[in-house]
C-alpha cells in the first residue's frame, strides 16, 4: 500500500497527514475556518437557557467581580458567553 508501512505489529501506519486532516478547523484552530471561535450571537443553540457549567462560572465570577448584577438565572447560552468573557477580563482570569 503506497504511504504506509508497517509496524512491528504488522499494522499499517500512516506516513504523513492526509489531505484532509490539513482542513481540519479542529486540527489547525488558527486558520480563518475555524469553527471553535464564534460569536456567541451566530451560535444555533444560543437562545437555549444557559449550562449548568455556566451558570456555576459565570456566579463565580460576578462574585469575584463584585458584580452581582451580572448574574441573572435565566439568561441565555449567549447572553452568559458574553458575560463570562467580560468578566473574565475584569477579573484578569
């Protein structure tokens, strides 16, 4: 089989990432494809109530903060993204 070789096992190992690896957004995250930085605002789940995982953070931090306000329960997936990064900027975290 051209591009590979095989192992001591005698299972074949690639030589090389395959062309489609190099398109990976995952793969390669700096490229102007990526899928893992994203305005909160385009995100199809974000008028969804926000995780678990954020509530908790985002309390946290409003708490660090000394902000109090910025915590509310029934905010959005987005809404708390966008809050959490700007807490974490206030917050140095």
């Amino acid at each position: 089989m051209a591009g590979s070789s095989n192992d001591k096992s005698g299972q074949a190992q690639s030589q090389g990432a395959p062309a489609a690896e190099a398109d990976n957004p995952k793969i390669a995250p700096d490229g102007a494809n990526s899928n893992q930085i994203k305005d909160p605002d385009d995100w199809v789940t974000g008028h969804e109530p926000m995780t678990g995982a954020q509530a908790s953070y985002l309390k946290t931090l409003s708490e660090q903060a000394h902000d109090p306000d910025a915590f509310e329960p029934d905010l959005e997936k987005a809404e708390a993204s966008k809050r959490i990064d700007h807490l974490k900027q206030e917050t140095g975290r």
